[in-house]
C-alpha cells in the first residue's frame, strides 16, 4: 500500500479550511477504512515507520492510530496495529447502491402548502410584525431583572404544564376587562403561540377525516395545522362581515371545527358583525361544531373600539378563543394562550403535557410583571398612535401612486392592509418581483383554500417607518407597472 499516494490524494481532494496534520491522517486513514482500500484484517505500518514515509511526526500517527482504535475502526494486537473491520463491505453487502431511492416527503406533507420565508423581518412589507424598535426594552428587562432577583429553585424546574399560575390570572384579568371574555384563570392555558395551539385544537377535538372550516382566502398556519391532523379542510367564503357559511353548507358539509378570525379577518381585513357572531354560535350549537377565534390583532382596531369576543357573547358559547402576544409585544417571546371550555381544560392540559416544551417559568413571570404593572396597557396606546399614522402614510401613498390598479381592504384594524388587483395581474408574479427589489408583498391567490376568489397582495405596515412608506409603494408601483406588459 502506498500510504504517501493515499495521504496526497486524501489532502488534494480536500476544500476549505486547513486542518492539522494530525486530523488529515485521521481523515485519511477513515476514508480508507470505509471505502474499502484499507481491507479487514490488514496491518498498518509502524508508527515510526509510516512517520518517515509520510514525512509527519510520530506522534501525528499516533493520535491518528489511537483516534481509529477508540472509534473500532483499527485494533491493536500486541505490536500490531490492525484494520479491525470493513464498514463498506458490510453496506455494499446489504444494499444495493443502484436501487437506493431519494427520501421522498410523506403525502400529508407534500399537500402541505410551506409559506415561504421573508428576508428578514424588517423589510416592507412584511405582515405581522409590529414595531418592535418602540418595544420598551429598558422597562422588559426590568421586569425580567426583578424576577431573577426573586425566582426560587423550584421555579427552575420544567413548570406547569398550562403555564405559570400568575401570569393565567393576568391574562384573564386583562381578557375579561378589555375583550368582554368570560372565563377563570384555570381556563387559560399557555402555549408557544398560535400555531402550537391551533395544532392542538385539531388533535383534541378532531379525528382524522373530520371537517374542520377556514376561512377563503385566510390564515395559511390554519391550513398546515389542520392538513398536518389529517382533517378535510374547507375553505368558507368570506364576505364584508367575515365568514360566511350557506345553509347549504350547513346540511351537506356540516363541520366539527370552525375557524375564524372575527376581529380583523386575515387576511382581507373585515371586522364581523355581531348579528353574524351570534348567527355563527347559534348554529354551531346546532350542528354540534366547535369555534375557534383567534383574535391575533383586536388590540388595533381604529374605527370604534373592539367589538366584544365571541367567546363571551352567549352563555357556555362552544368557543376556543385564541390569543398571542407575537402582534402586541415581540414575536420572539413565543408565548400564547388558549381560552378553553371549562370541561376541556383537563384533556387540553394533557395534550400540552405530550408536546409543550414546559419551562420559560423567568419569561412568563415578567410577562405577568409587565401586563399587571400597566405596562401592556401603555404600550398598547403608543402602539395604537403610531400604527395609525403608519397605515395613513400608506394608504395615502396607494392612493396617490396605485389609485388606478387598487382597491384598499382592511385598513380599519390590525397592523396589515390588503390590495385588491384587477384579474389581469398575476399577484404570484408581482410579489416574486417585487421581493427581487427588497420589498415583500403576501400574494391573497396563495391564501385560497379551494377556489381562488381573491386576486391582490397583502401589506403590513407595522414595522415601516412614515418617511419610508411612499418609497416602498413606489417602487411596489413599479413592479405591478412591469407586470402589466
């Protein structure tokens, strides 16, 4: 065996950032062990002697030969140093390497629609980011200081399954004085954020095959949770007063879950009428269904304060009202909550048993701090302030460069807006361009659960600045420009 040959070619083959000559020899004498040039049962050379051939140090070899030995790829027999086994052999023997296949993904997966990824959260116009340069950092870390300062050992340990006790009192606190939610804090439970408890919800009270209703055009997280339960997903239309269902529906598609986002539909932006909550309670008592609500973005509605949840509108309504703190706060706290029924808080509980990273005990404590210290409740009004002249500056920079092409949706509420396209521009096309100049649009077409009914592009404003609004509709101007020709 010529060893310097092997040594030389194992280093030209090599890229990147130089190693020592110690891991070389390592690598190079593994790579032939299970490649097959170093065969089982054969004897290496010496260690000084193969430190001479290859002009190293004995001790390269050495370590090269003992790194081997710990692995079971050499054995040491007295003064013998051994090729212990053939690990390609043993492949080769048992597959074949031209009938290997690539890893396909599973059939639930590829039905799966995966979102795609914004370049980076603070590029225009990414939706759902709130303005997280006017986060009160300074008073966060206080409150994170002050509970560290009195946080206790057991407090260290993986926590409540619902979440801390305090911080469930704070939040139904906050939900019965603000979103006229009826419930006790042992309804409340805390997950990671909406899409771990629309998971949840779907594999608590679903069974593969079931029905389960979204809205048409809606939230895509919806969809990935409700596919990923192995659920039939209807998409529901939706009108000026949010979703919509026939009586039709009703009798031939009757569901066992509904999913809504009343306050501010996502993604065209209306805000559902009472008459139409309590049509939709009533009926799913009717029909035995379930309603979940997330109310991701109530906490911004500019034309007259929040209507009321839906959650609290009827006595013992069959309502799940969803909540997160991702809009409100920062995303990167990934804390949520549920608002269950008092009969589900058990098996609800032992669902997040099974598959909630328990913990962040530090983080929910001064969360708890922030919310009853009135902190929330301020930023929420600075936030208010601020997304109002944001979504002016916007809707005046559509109106002035886009007028002729859109029709302004969902301004009223939340911290994104939506454009409606005319049916001859391709909203797919547009915002792929428009990416390629930096600014990220969500195009409605790719929101459609069945029949596309909605041609246009949706805006979060949240994390742009005024003086930077016109720019970005500029030049969103003229992307959909090009994309006429």
């Amino acid at each position: 065996m010529d060893y310097q040959f092997l040594f030389d070619q194992h280093k030209a083959t090599q890229s990147g950032a130089k190693q020592s000559q110690q891991r070389d020899l390592y690598h190079c004498l593994r790579d032939a062990i299970l490649r097959g040039p170093l065969k089982a049962g054969m004897q290496l050379p010496g260690s000084r002697s193969l430190a001479a051939e290859l002009k190293v140090s004995r001790n390269t070899v050495l370590y090269a030969y003992e790194q081997l030995i710990t692995e079971g790829l050499l054995l040491s027999a007295g003064r013998c140093t051994l090729v212990a086994a053939n690990l390609s052999t043993l492949v080769s023997s048992s597959v074949d390497a031209n009938i290997i296949k690539p890893r396909q993904l599973s059939a639930r997966a590829q039905l799966t629609p995966w979102p795609a990824d914004p370049q980076g959260v603070f590029t225009a116009f990414v939706p759902g980011v709130p303005a997280l340069a006017h986060f009160p950092i300074a008073i966060w870390r206080r409150c994170l200081e002050r509970v560290w300062r009195k946080i206790n050992f057991q407090q260290l340990d993986y926590g409540n399954t619902a979440g801390e006790p305090i911080l469930r009192a704070a939040i139904a606190e906050h939900l019965t004085s603000t979103r006229g939610v009826v419930c006790s804090a042992e309804q409340i439970l805390i997950t990671d954020g909406t899409q771990q408890s629309l998971g949840i919800c779907a594999h608590a009270l679903a069974s593969a095959g079931d029905i389960v209703w979204i809205e048409n055009p809606g939230y895509g997280g919806a969809f990935q949770s409700f596919k990923a339960a192995e659920l039939q997903v209807q998409g529901i239309k939706v009108d000026a007063e949010g979703i919509a269902p026939t009586k039709k529906d009703w009798e031939q598609s009757t569901p066992k879950l509904i999913y809504t986002t009343p306050s501010h539909q996502f993604p065209l932006g209306s805000v559902m009428s009472i008459e139409r909550r309590i049509s939709l309670i009533e009926s799913a008592k009717q029909y035995a269904a379930l309603i979940i609500e997330d109310d991701y973005d109530s906490e911004f509605r500019r034309d007259g304060p929040p209507l009321p949840a839906m959650q609290g509108l009827i006595a013992d309504a069959p309502v799940i009202y969803l909540g997160t703190f991702s809009k409100t706060l920062f995303p990167a706290l990934r804390i949520g909550y549920m608002v269950v029924p008092k009969g589900l808080v058990e098996p609800f509980a032992g669902m997040l048993a099974l598959g909630h990273l328990r913990g962040r005990s530090a983080d929910q404590l001064a969360l708890a701090e922030f919310l009853r210290a009135g902190h929330f409740a301020n930023h929420l009004k600075k936030m208010r302030r601020l997304y109002a002249v944001r979504r002016d500056a916007l809707v005046t920079a559509i109106n002035k460069h886009l007028a002729d092409v859109a029709v302004i949706y969902g301004g009223s509420s939340g911290i994104h807006l939506t454009i409606a396209l005319p049916e001859a521009l391709n909203d797919v096309s547009i915002s792929k361009a428009a990416l390629a100049q930096g600014v990220y649009t969500q195009p409605l077409s790719k929101l459609a659960t069945g029949s596309v009914l909605c041609n246009g592009l949706m805006l979060g404003y949240a994390q742009v600045p005024e003086e930077q609004m016109e720019e970005n509709v500029i030049l969103l101007a003229q992307v959909i420009e090009a994309n006429k020709k």
